[in-house]
C-alpha cells in the first residue's frame, strides 16, 4: 500500500480546497486537524514543518513539506492528470486556468489573510484595525464583482469543471456570505451550488462540521 499524504488542516478553512482535489485524484490521504488558535506564526503544530503556520500544509510520502494552496493543486493536477483538477499544457484553457488561479490566491485570499484579524497588523491602535477590516471586505466584493463579469459558467472555466471551482465553495463560506453571493454574483453562487452537490463535496463538509 503507497505511503499516505498528510495535510495539516483546520475545520472550514483553505484546507477544504485540497480536501476537495484529494477526493478528485483518490490519493491516499491522512488529515490532522489543527485548531485554529494554534495556526499562525506562534504555532506549536506546525512551526517545523511551516514556519508561518499556514494551513494547508501537505506533507508529501517522501517527507517534503508544500504549502501555498496553488503549488498544491498544480503538484496534484500533475500526479492525478485524470482527476482533471487543471486542464492540460496543451489545452486551450490551460492559460485562462493559471491565470485564474493565481488571481484566486493572490488578490481574493488576502483580503482574508490582513482583514480576518487587522489586529495583527495594527495591534493598538483599534479603530485602524475596524478601518482595515471594513476596507479588505469592500476591496473583496470588488475583486468577486469582477470575476463574475468575466465567467458565464455553468463551471468557472465554461463546460469543464476544475479546482477552480473548490475555491469558489469554500470562499463562498465565508465573508461577504452565501446571501450576498446570490445576490450579487449568481453566477459563482451557482459553481458553489454545483460543487456541494458533489459526493465528495458533501463528505468534506460534513467531515468541517459544514451545514
């Protein structure tokens, strides 16, 4: 039987995305849950293996340690072609997908990463910190308000359906929510909706404690 993966996950977070692709490329997977309050730079959990706390953190058979939710699909898409987590090198969709992608975790995900706790960054000074909250969200609504003029679905890609698409479930969960989702970007609302009913999906959530 081949080693195991190990992802060091914490419930309803970014790790749900690799959940997700594990699901879709049938790797063998062991998850060890990290509670929240022991995520980030003081971690005791992860510090060896990440030494900024982040989850996901995938510790791969041979040892090596991945973080960075992107290099994780693109390591998997890689291992499991027939997953079909990201089109192939040759195909059309391939240069939409990578932009994509890294536009997911480089401009949405860290409205999160500086507007989940401001006080981190503006310890003391109170109302900075509701000032950088209230500015990340807005600045969110604008990047997913964009997103949802350039995609038509009925999966973020057209026809094809990708680890694009995890990340628009989890996100979904969380601000600005599921109700201004619907309203305001139907279209992702709906990928989101596709997604949870997917088998592997509802296994996911219910295993995050997830309605």
């Amino acid at each position: 039987m081949p080693k195991p993966y190990t992802l060091y996950a914490a419930k309803g977070g970014g790790s749900m995305i690799v959940e997700l692709a594990f699901a879709e490329t049938k790797l063998p997977l062991k998850i060890v849950d990290i509670p929240w309050e022991d995520t980030g730079w003081s971690s005791r959990r992860l510090k060896r293996l990440n030494p900024l706390g982040q989850v996901p953190t995938l510790i791969l058979p041979n040892g090596d340690a991945m973080s960075e939710s992107a290099g994780i699909m693109l390591y998997l898409a890689e291992r499991a072609p027939t997953a079909k987590l990201a089109p192939a090198p040759t195909d059309r969709d391939r240069a939409r997908f990578l932009r994509w992608l890294v536009f997911l975790v480089a401009a949405v995900y860290p409205t999160f990463t500086y507007g989940d706790d401001p006080k981190r960054w503006l310890s003391g000074d109170e109302q900075a910190a509701k000032k950088l909250r209230a500015v990340t969200d807005d600045h969110r609504k604008m990047l997913w308000k964009f997103v949802e003029k350039q995609i038509k679905g009925p999966w973020f890609l057209g026809r094809k359906r990708s680890a694009l698409d995890f990340y628009v479930w989890t996100m979904s969960h969380w601000r600005p929510g599921k109700d201004w989702m619907s309203k305001e970007c139907p279209t992702l609302h709906a990928i989101a909706g596709r997604v949870r009913e997917l088998e592997s999906t509802k296994k996911v959530a219910k295993r995050n404690g997830l309605p």
